[in-house]
C-alpha cells in the first residue's frame, strides 16, 4: 500500500510551522499539539522536513521551536529594558514565556509584541509588585511608542503669531505623533531613571502618583514631570479639544493656574516640541 500524500500548500505548511515554533512546550509535545497535527499529522513530518545528516525531522524543527522563547525575550527586553532588569533573569523569561503563550507574535515585525504586556501583568497573580511592573511596563512601553513615531515639524513662532486674537478659543493644537502622556500610581519613573546610572541605588517601589509627558527630540525620548493641572490641560489639548474651552475647564478646576503659570506652560511645551501645528475651527 502506497504512503498517504505530503500534505500540499504553502500556506497550510507555513501555519503549521508557526503552529508548532510557538507552541511553550516540549518541541514533542508542540509536534503532537491538536493544533499542529491538525496541519501536518505527527507520523508524517519527515515527509515535509527531511532530516540531515545529524538531526532528525523532528529535531531540525526543535531547532526553530528552542530558539523562539530566547528572541522573544530578546524583542522585548529592548522595549522594557527596566522592567527585565528588575524582575531579574529567572522571573523575566517565565513572564515572556506566559505572555508569548498568550500573546504570541502574528506579524512579520516585533515592533509591536509588547503592546499588551502591561494590561498582562495586572493578570499575572503570582507576579510580586505586579501593579509597580504594571507602571513601569506602561512607561516603557510610552516610551518604545515614542521612539518609533512618525518624524513631524515643530509648531513655529510664525504660526503662532498669525492666529488672530479672536481665533484662539476656536483654535485646535495638533498634538506631536510622539507625544504620550501617562498617569502612574506608583515611583515607576523614578525607578527607571536610577537605571541609568549603575552606581545609583533603586528606589523601593511605592505608591507615589505622578504625570509624565513623554515625547522623543532629535532622536532621543525625554520624559518632563507634570503638576496635575498641567496634566489635565494638556491631555485636553492633544485630544484636540479647543483652547478656549480647554483653557476654561482649565481655570474652574481646583488649583487654577494663574495667566503667567499658563504662559510658562505653553512656552515650555512649545519648546519642547509637543504640538506641530494649529488648526482654526469655523
């Protein structure tokens, strides 16, 4: 009796390989999956991958599947590079391997693996201090986003100058694609600061509530502390609400700013580049 045919297609091929390199467990246990044998029963690997020299079918693929957990880790400790280095080794490839296991990668980059590893944590139990990780996942992660934002021009002088006075309650400010603003619970900025000199002592993660404005100049991404007024203004402003209507709820809120607070802000944020242009309402 002849041998039952390879299975055909490409595509099925190429599902069952990423079938089986992502599966967590044991390259044998990845191989006998439902999932896989669904695509390619496990009696009849060796008639889609042949074996060489050295390894057999099943081993050559074991090659692929053990290298997967180590790149991911990879990808995403160059976005929460902090967050790694406080869990340490041991706890952080445990936390990559739960999170590919319920996140694994479905695009061609891994740019963007790591977008939901925060809102992961908060449901990691066994993780000590998960909402200090969950933090400084956020900010990281605000980071990584930044970094990688579209290039626009800074909000020049001459814009400014040419909005009417009667215009500028109707104006709308176009906020930077760099610009994130993040509202932590706990010291996770202070935490990540004192990472970048070895020398420095970590604080011990606490509550301690803080606002961050996060944007990226001239390559690289800068983070400026914000009162909780200023805060809530600018995360007016980006969401593109008036400034005539921002500035308004701005003054009938607790803490007032007074008109030369308000002046300090919008040079300071015009400065840094947070806004690229304005757009005037009908």
């Amino acid at each position: 009796m002849s041998p039952e045919p390879a299975p055909a297609g490409l595509p099925r091929l190429q599902q069952w390989l990423q079938t089986v390199i992502v599966h967590p467990g044991t390259i044998a246990e990845a191989l006998a999956s439902e999932e896989a044998a669904a695509l390619v029963p496990e009696g009849r690997i060796e008639q889609v991958v042949l074996p060489s020299a050295r390894l057999s079918a099943s081993e050559r693929v074991g090659v692929y599947h053990g290298m997967y957990l180590l790149r991911m880790a990879e990808a995403l400790e160059s976005d929460y590079p902090a967050l790694a280095h406080y869990l340490g080794e041991a706890r952080w490839h445990a936390v990559v391997r739960g999170y590919v296991t319920a996140h694994p990668s479905r695009s061609y980059t891994l740019n963007a693996l790591g977008g939901r590893l925060a809102g992961w944590l908060l449901e990691a139990a066994e993780l000590p201090r998960r909402h200090f990780c969950h933090d400084l996942a956020r900010l990281e992660w605000a980071a990584a986003e930044s970094f990688d934002a579209a290039e626009a021009p800074r909000l020049a002088e001459a814009q400014l100058a040419a909005v009417p006075a009667d215009g500028w309650a109707r104006a709308r400010l176009v906020a930077s694609p760099s610009l994130r603003l993040v509202a932590l619970r706990w010291n996770a900025s202070e935490w990540l600061d004192s990472t970048r000199d070895q020398r420095h002592r970590h604080p011990r993660p606490c509550r301690r509530s803080s606002r961050v404005a996060i944007f990226r100049r001239r390559y690289r991404v800068l983070r400026r502390e914000l009162t909780p007024p200023a805060f809530r203004l600018l995360s007016d402003l980006a969401a593109g609400v008036p400034v005539g209507r921002a500035l308004a709820a701005s003054l009938r809120r607790a803490q007032a700013p007074t008109p030369a607070t308000l002046r300090r802000w919008f040079m300071g944020w015009a400065a840094d580049g947070l806004f690229t242009r304005i757009e005037l309402g009908a």
